[in-house]
C-alpha cells in the first residue's frame, strides 16, 4: 500500500469517527447509564436528548446531506449565524423540559443541553473539514472526545457519577478553542448572498425543514410514548438497548451513508459487494439465534433478558435500515432531494403512531421489537421509488 493511499484511508477513517463520536456522544453515555443500571438517569438523558436533538435537527434542513451534495458551502457564514440564534432558542426550551418534568438530575442535564447545542453548532465546521479532507482538527477532536467518553466510563465504574459535570464542562469549552480558527475565518467571510430571514424563509417553505421536523418530531412521540407506557427505569432499560442494536444502521445513516452515497462509483465495488455477502450471512444467523432466544421471552420484568433480547431484535432491524436508506441514499443523490423529503414525512407519520399501536395490539412486552418494527415501516416506505419504476 503506497503512502497516498494510506493517508487516504487514514484521512476517511479519521473523519467519520470524528463525526461519529460529535453525532452519539450523548447517545453513547445514555448506553454506558443503561448498560450499567443507571435507568432513571438513562431515561431522563434520553428524554432530554431527544427533545433537544429534535428542536436542532428540525433547523439542521439536511444541512450535512446538502454539503456533500455541494450546496450551503457557499454559505456557511449565514447558516453558523443561523444556528447560533437557533441555539439560545433551543437552550431555553430545553431548560424548560428540565424543570416540568422535574427530572432528578437538572444539573446535569442543563450542562448536556448545551452539550448538545455546542456540538450541533460545530457540527457544519466539521462538516465542511470533512469535505474539504482537512483532517488535523477532526483527529483532535476525535482524540478529546475519546478521553471524554474514557473518564466517562471510569466514573461510572468507580461510582463518582457526580463529577461527571466538570467532564461536561471541560468538553462544552474544548469546541471553540479547537475550532478558534474557523471561527475567525467565519467572521472575516464576505457577507452571503443569503440573510437570516431569508435563510429561514428558505428552509421552511421547502420540504427540507419540514421533513427534518417530521423524522426527528416522530423520534420525540416515539420515546415518550415508551416513557408513559412502562415508566422511567423500563424506558431506561429499553432506551439503552435500542441504541446498542441499532447502532450500525444509525452510524451508516447519520455518518458514512452521505459521504458513500455522493459518489456514484460504490456500486460495483468488490469489496463492498463481498461485505454485504458477509453481512447477509451474519443477518440470517441472527435472525435464527433470536428466533431460539425469544422461545424463552416472558414480560418487561426481567432486566437481562429484556436488554440481550431487545439488542438482538435493534440488530436485525438495523440491518434492514441500513438497506432502507440505501434506497433512500441512492434516490436522494440521483433526484431531486425533495421526493425523498416526501417519503420521510409518510414514513414520520406512521413511526410516531408506531409505539401505542404496538401497545395497543399486540402488548407492551413487544416493545422489545419497536426498532425492528419501525425499521421494516423504513424499507416499505423508501422502497416505494424502486417498485413504481418497475410497475409503472
């Protein structure tokens, strides 16, 4: 392997592990408070996280999609502004959330309020060092969210969840001074040809903003409506094994799927071709060892086997998301975008029904599937372009 194409390599996995921990670093503490019996704080992150998330990713548009895709580079000024505003907005709210719901730990999860602003405020910085394969700053950020998720998980194991305030402190203040730089650049670009309101008039009279509401909206209902099913340390417990069985198909939705999907050069690629064969045959022994596990399945009241079973029924439903948004991928970056947006509201609609109608049929132990469930709702919905082509 010649040293270009091993900086290549280096540079891609550099970048989407940079991405990746900026994207789940709350999703991956919510994991280690579930995994460790931490079900009320787990819950509560995960409540939080999700109504946070939501309000920022509602004003994200695809903004990440559409800077592969080559558009809003141009206008990075105006949209870092436009999320700065966005971002007071957002912390209100959310600090809102904290104090009706009078969740236990409000201190900490203020603190991850602004975590997660912080870092969805950085995230088009990121994006555009992505872009444009200027790794450096990724790799340091990697390296710092790395130590960050290290002392996460050593605090937990030694029982000094308390001071995990001045961790969250530590990392919230590490982005600015990391990206100090692009900050800098930012305020000495010329004025964009876009302004702040026309910007946001932009987004909401097309169907980027509205389907952004629509998923993440649908990811609201989604958890407080398992919240209000089976109360907080079940949701907890479900929550955390939900994020673990379905981590590969988020990582490739959310991380490496834009990136691969806006070059049209993957799809005869041997070894891709060899590792979804691989994938295929990992995917039918799972079925068949869940199949076996499940035979034993009784109710939501015995913790183990609620997370081992929960986990293999997200796995599987994974990999059927992961093949649902290769459709969805494929669509986007060969149409226009806003077909896709179309599909993503019809998809939002029946995921946010998708838990009480679960409950409401079949019984609240079969939560346990919800993932799955709502993975097969994915692959019907954007599988709807392909069999039109062939029918029609």
């Amino acid at each position: 392997m010649n040293l270009k194409l091993f900086n290549k390599i280096t540079g891609i996995a550099i970048s989407n592990l940079s991405i990746f921990i900026n994207f789940f670093t709350i999703t991956l503490m919510m994991i280690l408070f579930s995994l460790f019996n931490y079900l009320n704080l787990a819950a509560e992150i995960a409540l939080l996280t999700s109504f946070t998330f939501f309000l920022c990713q509602v004003f994200s548009a695809n903004t990440r999609q559409l800077q592969f895709k080559k558009k809003y580079n141009e206008d990075i000024k105006i949209i870092f502004k436009f999320r700065f505003v966005v971002f007071l907005i957002i912390l209100f709210f959310s600090i809102y959330l904290i104090n009706i719901l009078n969740f236990d730990h409000k201190i900490l999860l203020i603190l991850l309020a602004i975590l997660i602003c912080t870092q969805w405020l950085f995230e088009i910085i990121m994006t555009s060092c992505e872009v444009k394969k200027e790794y450096n700053k990724l790799f340091i950020s990697l390296l710092i969210n790395t130590l960050f998720l290290i002392s996460l998980f050593l605090l937990i194991l030694s029982d000094y969840v308390q001071y995990l305030v001045y961790l969250i402190a530590i990392i919230i203040f590490s982005y600015p001074i990391l990206f100090l730089s692009d900050l800098n650049q930012i305020s000495r670009l010329k004025p964009s040809k876009l302004s702040l309101l026309s910007f946001l008039k932009q987004s909401i009279i097309n169907f980027q903003l509205i389907s952004s509401f629509a998923i993440h909206f649908s990811n609201l209902i989604w958890r407080f409506s398992i919240y209000l099913i089976v109360g907080k340390a079940t949701a907890g417990l479900l929550f955390g094994s939900y994020a673990v069985g379905s981590f590969f198909g988020t990582f490739y939705i959310n991380i490496i799927g834009p990136k691969i999907h806006s070059s049209k050069k993957i799809y005869n690629n041997f070894f891709l071709n060899l590792l979804a064969f691989i994938a295929f045959l990992f995917f039918i022994l799972l079925i068949l060892l869940t199949i076996a596990e499940f035979t034993y399945f009784k109710d939501l009241t015995d913790e183990s086997q609620v997370r081992k079973i929960t986990i293999m029924f997200s796995l599987i439903g994974s990999f059927i998301m992961i093949i649902s948004n290769i459709l969805r991928f494929k669509y986007f970056f060969s149409s226009q975008e806003e077909n896709i947006f179309k599909l993503d509201i019809y998809y939002s609609l029946i995921i946010a029904s998708l838990v009480y109608l679960i409950y409401y049929t079949i019984g609240s132990e079969y939560l346990i599937m919800a993932y799955l469930f709502a993975a097969v709702v994915s692959f019907v919905i954007y599988s709807i372009p392909f069999l039109k082509k062939i029918y029609v």
